[in-house]
C-alpha cells in the first residue's frame, strides 16, 4: 500500500469517526430535549469544528476517489483513447492548481487567526478557537491538492506507457 493510499485510508477514518461524533451529538439533543425535556446548551459548538473535519475531508476523500461531481462533457466527446487521456492529465491538473490556491488561501485564512492571537475569536460559550475550522479548510484542500496531482501523474504514466487504449472502463476515462 503506498503512501496516497494510506492518507486515502486515514481520510476514511476520520470520516467514519467524524460521522459518528455528528450522529451521537444529535442523538443526544433529541433525547434531552424531547425525552428529558431539557436543552443541550452550546452542542453547535462542539459539532461545528466536527463538521468542517467531514466536510473538507470528505471532500479530500472524493478528490481522491474521483468522485466529484462533473461536466465531462469534453471528455465523452473524445473518441480516441489517447486524447481522452491527455486531456484528463490536463483537467486533474487544474483541479489541482485550482485545489492548491484555495488550500494557499486556506492557510493564510488560518495564519492570519493566529496573528490576531491572544484576542482570536472564539466560540462564546466553549471558547474554541474560530482557527480550529480553518485550519481544516487548509488541510481539506490541500489533500484535494495532493489526490488530483497523484491522479495526474497516474494518468500520466498510463499515458506514457502506451496502454491507453488497454484500459479498462474508469468513470469518464478509457
């Protein structure tokens, strides 16, 4: 297993613990507010820092599966195996550049909460750190970075090798 898998796998994890945190939180307002009648005061805060986690890193994890959603309308009109391969090197490429600018922005989001440090805003209950969340946003697309360059570069060696037109049917690839 190499090293992209093994991030791919840890995406998995966090996911599935991420979704589990969510779900328990959420079962756990139900049953106080309408078994006990009482209010679980501030969860939101607790769950927010949860939720960007599964989202950016869902979001890695279908970078990395190659299941965004898209318009691959271009590449549905290619017919020779080839070209179709050339220009999804190109697209991943961009998705790539693209992913790696808004994980750059993403940083500098998160940097800039740290330089407002020790007056950073916080949650008004908890006082989690607002940077907590931004800092998944960097790490989300950083790894939707790193998960379309290696599909790039996969596609590459494929192109290079000349077995093109031996591969098996991908999702809008030949």
């Amino acid at each position: 297993m190499n090293w992209i898998e093994r991030i791919a796998r840890l995406e998995g994890w966090i996911i599935a613990l991420c979704s589990l945190i969510v779900a328990a939180a959420f079962s756990m307002v139900v049953f106080v507010r309408y078994v006990l009648g009482g209010d679980l005061f501030a969860y939101e805060e607790i769950v927010l820092p949860v939720a960007f986690v599964l989202y950016f890193i869902g979001a890695a994890r279908a970078s990395h599966d190659d299941m965004h959603i898209k318009a691959d309308l271009v590449v549905e009109g290619l017919k020779n195996p080839r070209a179709r391969k050339a220009y999804q090197i190109f697209i991943f490429c961009v998705e790539g550049l693209i992913a790696g600018i808004f994980a750059y922005l993403g940083l500098k989001m998160f940097i800039a909460e740290f330089a407002k440090y020790p007056s950073m805003a916080r949650t008004s209950v908890y006082s989690i750190p607002l940077a907590a969340p931004r800092f998944f946003i960097f790490v989300g697309f950083s790894l939707m970075a790193l998960h379309s360059f290696a599909h790039a570069y996969r596609h590459y060696l494929i192109f290079r090798s000349g077995q093109v037109a031996q591969l098996k049917s991908e999702r809008g690839s030949s």
